[in-house]
C-alpha cells in the first residue's frame, strides 16, 4: 500500500461531507484568496451543503477565491441542466459570495475546443495553481473523466467516456441516450500538480475502485492510483467504501467520527 496517502474513514456519508467541508472551510480561511479545484457529481454535494451553510452564516467568505472545476460534457451549455456549469451554479456557486468571474468550468460547447483547452491550462498556471483539489472516484477508479488507460500525465483535453461511466451518470438524465459521450476534462497531470487533493468516496459501489487505488503499485487501468505516488493527498471514506481495503490499510487509517 501507499505510505503518503491519509486515510479518513467516517462511519457515513453525512459525517466524511462534514469532513471535508471543514478542510475546505479552514483552508479559506487560512488563504482567502486560495485556489480550489472542484468536482461535480453525487458525492461532494453535502460538502457543497455545508460550505453553503457557513458561508451563509458569515462564517466563511470565498470572495477573494477562484476556482477550477474539473471536467464538462462535451455538447452541453451552461444553461443545459445536465451541464456541470450548471450542476455548480445551483449547488453551490448560487448560494455564496463568489463573483461568477472568478469561478470556471470547461466550456463544452466552444469551437474549436482543443484550444480552449489549452486557455483552461493556462488560466489554471496564471491564477498560481490549485492549491486544494476535491476529486470523486468512479466505480471504475476514473478521476475526473480520465478513464481507465489515460495518459497519468495527460492535460486538460477532450475524452470518450466509457460505456460504465454512461451507464453509471444515466441515473441524471432521462434516458442513457441523452448522456453525452465525451467530455472535456483536466487530465492527470493536471490534478496531481494541485498542492493538495481530497479524494471523497462514499458507498460500496466505489469500494473496489478504492481499494484498487490505495493498495498495490500505480497502475494505468487505475487512474485513482496515481495519487499514492505523491504527497499531501487525502483520501476521505464512509465505512461501505472503505469496505475492500486491507487490514493493514485500515489499520493506518483515522476514523473521524
Ligand atoms: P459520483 O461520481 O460522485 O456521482 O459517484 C464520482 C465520479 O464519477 O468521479
């Protein structure tokens, strides 16, 4: 297994969102002006929640902040309500202080796309960097919308998604037909030059994915698993996702609740 990895295992899914809300919260709080990368989909929407919450109760600002999200569906404005422009406004960004100005997604709809691709890198370098990158984990160990096979050094680029990852985000729309088949999305390379990443997994359908990610060597058919081979990253579980992990694993974990 990794030795640099910090593992936090919270006995459910509200307790590991509380969890990383309130790293995320003292980061701010420590550098309002901090870079955050974040994420789309089920798992950080209680720590979207819960950042929602304290900024509401003037216990946090993210006036000075920027952020990067990580991926977009290729096809779908920010006005389509499948778009993760759209899925962050309405989660999150709505609801702060944030001016829209300084929060970014991919555009999945500009022409030609490859060069707003290379503009998402070097906005990210001109801002300084992430300093604190939120990843989610598919059940088939992607991060971001880097499937299994992608280059750990890619950049931001567009991607076909697997028919697993179709399978798994038809639960959002109203037919798997409508789910688009590509995307645009940092690559590996990008998210591990983020200062510091928190990986989120809740749920027993990531548990293989976890435990593929954490235990044993770096491996191109796991892109999760090419987070061990740095420093400063954290992995935050609930009990069902850390379910496959080793016991020697388990063992150096921290339980948070
Ligand atoms: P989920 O997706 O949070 O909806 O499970 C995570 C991911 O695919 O990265």
């Amino acid at each position: 297994m990794s030795h640099q990895v910090e593992i936090r295992i919270a006995s459910n899914a509200v307790n590991a969102s509380k969890n990383v809300a309130s790293d995320f919260a003292t980061a701010l709080q420590a550098n309002p002006k901090i870079v955050l990368g974040l994420a789309t989909g089920g798992t950080p929407v209680g720590v979207y929640q819960h950042l929602v919450a304290l900024c509401q109760a003037q216990k946090l600002s993210f006036r000075q902040c920027t952020t990067y999200n990580l991926d977009e569906y290729v096809g779908l404005g920010p006005d389509h309500h499948q778009s993760y422009r759209h899925f962050m406004q309405v989660n999150l960004f709505d609801h702060i202080d944030i001016p829209t100005n300084q929060t970014f997604v991919p555009d999945g709809v500009v022409n030609p796309i490859e060069d707003s691709c290379a503009d998402y890198e070097s906005s990210i370098k001109a801002s300084g960097g992430i300093d604190l990158q939120l990843l989610g984990i598919g059940e088939n160990g992607h991060i971001a919308f880097n499937e299994p096979g992608s280059d750990p050094k890619g950049r931001t680029s567009v991607v076909g998604l697997t028919d697993s990852t179709i399978a798994a985000n038809a639960r959002f729309f109203d037919s798997i037909d409508d789910v688009p088949r590509e995307a645009v999305t940092m690559g590996i390379g990008t998210i591990l030059e983020s200062r510091r990443v928190v990986l989120m997994a809740t749920g027993g359908n990531k548990a293989e994915a976890v435990a593929r990610a954490l235990e044993g060597l770096p491996d191109i058919d796991s892109p999760a698993s090419f987070l061990t081979t740095r420093e400063n990253v954290i992995f935050v579980l609930d009990k069902d996702a850390a379910a496959k992990l080793s016991d020697a694993t388990i063992q150096s974990a921290k339980e948070i609740d």
